[in-house]
C-alpha cells in the first residue's frame, strides 16, 4: 500500500491557518478587512479577555446571501475574484478565500447575517462543521463570533502571550484600519471597556490625534502630491518629532497597510539630513495607484507587494516630502526636548517665592502657598501682561532683518557655554547653538559642492597610496571607477587586485589622505552600486564632520560671529548632515512663564495692581 494520502478538509484548513491565523489579533484583522470589502461605514470590535477567549466583530456593511453563508467558510471559496486576471485587478482587500474557513478550522464560530429586505440567517460551525443553520433576527450586515480560538490544536496555545500583549496586538491592528479608512467609524472594547473609537468623519489627523495625542499632531505636516500612475496624501512629522524605531512609520496602498520597508529609503531621502541618525519621523501615508501596477499576491497576510513603476512612486515620495521642509522653520523650541508639565513643574517648584520686599505698605496676609488657587495667582499677574513691553528696548535693525533668505533669524551673540554651546538674542528670543553641529552643517555644504568640482587644484602625493583588495572587492571598485573619479579621486590598476593613487583632491585632510580614501572605498564597498550625487553627499558628510570644531573648544568673539554668519547663510541651517538639531530656541513668551512673568486671569490679589515688576 502506497504512503500517500489525501488529507481531510479540516487538516488541510488548520495548515493553511498556520499560515493565516495565529494569534487573536491575526482573526481580528481578517474578519475586519472583510467587513470593509463588503461597503461597512461602522464596524466594532469585541474582545473577551483580549480575544483569547472570544472576538465579536459586529458591521453595517451589505450582508451575506443565504445560500451564501455556508460557501462562504468554504476553502477557495470567494466573491472577490472570478479569473486569473482579476488577480491585478484588485479593489478589495481579500481574495484567496481562505480566511473564513481557516478561523472555522481552528475555532467555534458563530455568525449572523442578512442582506437589505431579507431575514436574517444565522450559522454555527465547530471542528470546520457546520452544525447549525437557521433563520434568525439580524440587522443588515454582518456579526460573527469567534470563541475558543486553538482550541482544538492544543499546541498553538502555547504560543499565546499574557492578555495585555495580545491586546497591543490588537490595538495596533485596529489602528492601522482607522489610519487607512478615517471614513469608516471603528470601536474596540474589551471586556465591555472601551479601548478605542474613531468618529468615522474622514479627518485623518483627528484619527492620528487620537492614537499619538494633539500635542504630537501639532507638530506634523500634511504632504500630498500626485501623477499620472500615483496619488499620496498624508502626514510627516518635523524632523525633531522622531521615534527610536520605524514602526511608526504606517504605509497604505489603496487601503492595505503593506510594511513600511517598502517606503522607508523614500521617506528618508526626503527627509535628508534633517533626520537624527538612528531616529525614525512618524509617517501616515495613503498612495493610491491603479490596481494593474499592483502585485498583491505574494504571501497569506498580503503585507508584502510588489509594485510597477516602484522608482517613479519613490521619486514622487521623496519629492513631497522635501518640497514641504523647504520653507518652514525647522528651529525646534525647547519644548520638543522635554515635556512641558514637567518642565514648568520643575521650575515653579524650585522658586522660592518671597514678597516681603515688594513694599512695606502692602499688606500680605498669605501664610502659606498652599493658601493660593490657581485662580488667586491668576488675576494678581493678569494686570501685568504687558507691563514689560515698556523695558523693552526693540532694534529696528532686528526687526527689519527679521529673516534671512532661508528663514533663518538675525542673531546677536551673547557668549559661549563650556566651549560647547553658543547663545545668541533674536527678537523673538533665546537662541542656543551647537557649535560642532553648526560647522558641521558649514563644512558639509562647502564639501558637497566642492567635492562635485573636479579640477586641476589636486595635489601630487610624495609617496603615492597602494591599495590592495580581494578579488570580489577589486572588481566591485573597479566597476565604479567612473564615479570616483567624478568626484576627484583618479585611481589606477596597481598589479593584481591593488590600486594606486598619486594625486589626492585638494578637499582632502593633509596628513588624513590614506585613511579619508580607505574610508570612501569602504563606503563604496558596503552601498555596492552608487549614483554620483549620493556619494558626493555621503562624502561630504564624513569630510564635514572630521574638519569641525568639537566640543570644549573655546571660540572668541570675532570667531563666534563669524560661525553664525556662515550659519545663517546656509541652505538649511537647522541640522547638522546626521540630523541632529543645530539649534533650539527659547521663546520670550516660554521666558516670561518660568518667570511668573504671565499667569491666569483671577479677581483676587487687587492690593498688588499697583506694584510693578
């Protein structure tokens, strides 16, 4: 008797829901793509101990036919897809017609359904049976409950993390369906708590406010661009709202959320230097595209696709991104640093408050600043609002230069901060520079573009540089030859597998020649193939940052000027190339709020209004 067999449907269903279902969250995920497939403005979501006991996903969309219902829990069973080519034609997040009968092969289940001027229809299924079919009361749409989920593979429990994990699961699932569909209203709710709600008005950054908070929605910028294959639309932090990891980063193509890897190098190129490095800015991007440029088919949860056309979308990205840092003031205030609760909580209980001074005719019966309301302090500080405008002293010139070309402010230096920092006065505040990060920024825009002017100002070497490589290596330099010597550096074939260089760029360190080629051939090495504009940059990032000043290194006067003239006169001069901020800016208006300067509105306190601070 031969070995082969053909498996039962249900063995057959639980393989493939090792690859579909493994985890509540992966259940939730399936029945809420099926709900938007089929037209849902509202669908809401019921968990039960985090969905490891029971999921009930409850939607207003347009119901399942009765002799549908059971077709439906059915392996390869479908409504999405007819032929072959509708495989790259796909409007509907699912096709493979396999969710359904997955979760049935490995869970109870229970669903109610029915469609416009119809009974409702309800039917139970267990083990991959169907054990109950019947008519029944139901709203148009769909409910179905999902109960006891691995209960029959036994094994899989064992993978099932505590109930909080897989309700972060969860949440994270829910919120990239509200990112992608801010039209449709969605809830969450576990053991009878709410956990999540989305209006369903289609005003994304209310749905982002909602997910990060509206102090981070504040700082992000709404980018949209289009052509004739691509339409993008969404929202980009400012470079100094950044995260340690790139999950932040939420990618959509015609509704499906695919993983971020696929968008990530657009979206720094478009960033630039602006970024930190090893900090990721947090990104909702919708593209839409015609499905024939789509290939979705690649694995069972359809987060992976390939796309035609990929380089015009990524150049359309890129473009977006950086048009819109173009021309905004990219100076974070001190704020983006460090919360402002806390900040200003920390300030006001480190002062030491003491009026006994302020004149002996006034009587003070405060005993005690526990005494004091929020609302008592208020009005005693209201009548001074605008009592220090009168001390201060405004320059014309200030004002007149406000701005420079690329919005960077007209600075007074004021002095220098353990050899690291620099201060300097605008109007509209307190500036605090970092000096390496400064000159970084200056060297490196002197070096992209000296580094893109080849001429005869190179310098012969003494003794010229040999190089010798692997021969894999040596092939992958030889191969871009061209582009070094578009940037300056001409070497010749030495023997085998070495190169020699007897003519250095001028841009190189003296001393540092040997070591600054050994550094660009390595960068080489590990990028493999490089446009000429992408190695000028990352060269010029290297060069900026050996030939800065560092920290502890004391500047006088005339040099500290000098440095953020040159500063000011830079294209961007708010980041150094790695993305660090340049400078941080204490507004007079944050000033005057450490100071108790400005308070709330109150009534009390009257027998101060005459005192003046």
């Amino acid at each position: 008797m031969g070995l082969i067999h053909e498996l039962s449907d249900l063995v057959a269903n639980q393989i493939i829901a090792g690859e579909v279902i493994n985890r509540p969250a992966s259940v939730v995920k399936e029945l809420v793509e099926n709900s938007l497939d089929a037209n849902s403005d509202e669908i809401t979501v019921k968990l039960t101990d985090s969905g490891i006991n029971k999921i009930e996903v409850i939607d207003n969309g347009d119901g399942i036919e009765k002799d549908d219902v059971k077709l439906a829990f059915m392996r390869h069973t479908t409504s999405k897809i007819n032929k072959s080519s509708d495989l790259f034609n796909l409007s509907s997040l699912g096709f493979r017609g396999e969710a359904l009968a997955s979760i049935a092969a490995v869970s109870k289940v229970i669903v109610k359904t029915a469609v416009p001027n119809e009974n409702g229809n309800e039917l139970h299924v267990e083990n991959g049976e169907f054990t109950i079919f019947k008519p029944c009361i139901s709203r148009v749409g769909t409910s179905i409950i999902v109960s006891d989920l691995f209960y029959n593979i036994a094994d899989k429990l064992r993978f099932i993390k505590k109930p909080q994990t897989e309700l972060s699961y969860i949440v994270n699932i829910m919120h990239r369906f509200s990112l992608a569909y801010p039209d449709v209203r969605f809830n969450l709710f576990n053991n009878d708590k709410e956990i999540f709600r989305t209006s369903g008005n289609g005003n994304l950054k209310q749905v982002i406010a909602n997910i990060y908070g509206r102090k981070l929605t504040n700082k992000l910028l709404y980018v949209e661009s289009s052509n004739e294959d691509f339409k993008i639309s969404g929202y980009v932090s400012l470079p100094e709202v950044t995260r340690a990891s790139y999950k932040y980063i939420y990618t959509f193509v015609n509704g499906r959320y695919v993983k971020n890897t696929l968008f990530n190098r657009a979206i720094f190129e478009g960033y630039g230097t602006k970024l930190m490095v090893g900090r990721y800015p947090i990104v909702v991007i919708n593209i839409t595209s015609d499905p024939h440029l789509l290939d979705v088919n690649l694995q069972p949860d359809k987060q992976q696709i390939r796309i035609s056309k990929k380089n015009v979308l990524d150049n359309l990205i890129e473009k977006s991104i950086k048009t819109k840092f173009e021309n905004i003031d990219l100076i974070p205030d001190t704020h983006s640093y460090m919360d402002e609760d806390d900040c200003n909580n920390h300030i006001i209980n480190s002062i030491n408050y003491n009026f006994d001074s302020v004149n002996d005719e006034q009587i003070i019966n405060i005993k005690n600043e526990k005494d004091l309301s929020n609302e008592q302090i208020g009005s005693f500080f209201s009548k001074y609002k605008s009592v220090d405008l009168k001390n201060y002293q405004i320059n014309d010139k200030l004002i007149n230069d406000y701005h420079s070309k690329n919005g960077f402010p007209n600075l007074s230096y004021i002095g220098q901060l353990n050899g690291t920092f620099l201060f300097a006065q605008g109007v509209d505040g307190l500036y605090i520079i970092d000096q390496h990060a400064a000159q970084e920024r200056i060297k490196y825009e002197f070096y992209r573009k000296e580094i893109g002017n080849v001429n005869d100002e190179s310098q012969e070497l003494l003794i010229p540089i040999i190089l010798s490589y692997p021969t894999d290596e040596f092939l992958i330099i030889s191969e871009n030859i061209s582009v070094l010597e578009k940037i300056g550096i001409f070497l010749e074939p030495f023997g085998k597998n070495s190169f020699i260089l007897k003519r250095h760029p001028s841009w190189f360190i003296n001393g540092q020649e040997e070591d600054t080629l050994k550094e660009i051939i390595d960068w080489l090495l590990n990028n493999k193939k490089l446009t000429v504009e992408l190695f000028r940059e990352r060269t010029a990032i290297m060069m900026s940052c050996k030939r800065s000043i560092k920290a502890n290194h004391y500047l006088n006067d005339l040099q500290a000027k000098q440095l953020l003239n040159d500063l000011a006169n830079t294209e961007n001069p708010y980041n150094c190339p790695h993305g660090r901020p340049v400078l941080v800016h204490l507004s007079n208006l944050d000033l005057e709020k450490m100071f108790k300067r400005i308070q709330d509105n109150h009534n009390s306190w009257n027998e101060f209004d005459e005192h003046e601070f």
